[in-house]
C-alpha cells in the first residue's frame, strides 16, 4: 500500500505543496517557475562547495576535456540544414505544334521580340498584380491582349482582326 504523502512548506516561496511521490524525501521546492530555479542554483552552490569542483569548468585541464570530447564527436554543435523546400520537378515534354492550347486565342501569332515582355520579371510582376493571376498561362493571355490592344491603338493591327480576336478573349 502507499503511503500517504504529506504537504511540505517550499523553501522559496513558503507556501504548502504535495511533493512528487518518486522523490518526496529530497523535494524542498514546489513546482512553480522561480521555485525550480531556486531550487537549481540551490543544488549548483551546494555541488560547486564540494572540494575539487569549484575548478572543474576552469583551468587547462577543462580544456583538455573539453577539447578531447569535441574531437571524439564532431559536428556535434553544428546546426543540421532543413531540407530545401523546393516545388516538384516538372517531367519535360516534347513540344507538340500541331496541338494548340485552349487557353490561348487562336489565330494570334506573335513574333518572339514582341514577345519579349513576358521574360521581363517585372512586367510579369506588374499584370499579376493588376490581374490577380499568378499561372503563366493566364499571364500569357493577359500579355496577348495587352500587346494586340497596344497594336490597335498604334494602327499596326487591321480593325477586323483586332475585333474577332478581342472577342475570343
């Protein structure tokens, strides 16, 4: 049978607790966060007065020993790397011309140097902040449009195709 625990007065703050059954002998301090850490420098003044241990963090020999476990484990203080955090890689597929896109408007071929805004970090930057697109796909659409519409308002693109071409969009 167990025996019944008594309350016994912290050493810190002075106020009754119920020790934990495994060490009721030797408990003096309650659980409370600045009773522990009483508790602890208590026991570190108490180990530090013994004689012989008041030097044994100081000293060559404490470097020594300390110098002898860092080279029997090395890296120990090192951080470990998390893994990098990286999309999934895409399989690469061979380009397909007679197959069209059906996001892209049809019949809309542009030159690759007009074309060259889209590799423009910024300007990709700049429609998806005034889209809300963040696809590539719906970027290059939104581009399309922007580059046909700047064709029209130069006169460098017929009406009629500017206008079936808007409505597709």
């Amino acid at each position: 049978m167990s025996r019944e625990l008594r309350r016994r007065k912290c050493r810190h703050c002075n106020e009754y607790f119920v020790p934990d059954p495994r060490c009721a002998d030797r408990q003096r301090h309650c659980f409370k966060p600045g009773c522990r850490h009483a508790s602890k420098a208590s026991s570190q003044r108490k180990w530090q007065s013994k004689d012989g241990n008041g030097d044994y963090n100081r000293g060559p020999k404490a470097v020594e020993r300390v110098q002898a476990w860092r080279k029997a484990h090395p890296g120990y203080w090192r951080r470990k790397r998390p893994p990098s955090v990286s999309t999934q890689p895409i399989d690469k597929k061979p380009v397909n011309p007679d197959q069209s896109s059906c996001n892209a408007p049809r019949g809309l071929t542009v030159a690759l140097q007009d074309d060259c805004l889209t590799q423009t970090a910024a300007f990709v930057g700049l429609i998806s902040m005034f889209t809300g697109y963040t696809l590539q796909d719906d970027i290059a659409i939104t581009t399309r449009q922007l580059l046909l519409r700047g064709r029209n308002i130069l006169g460098t693109v017929s009406p009629e195709k500017s206008i079936t071409n808007s409505n597709r969009l």
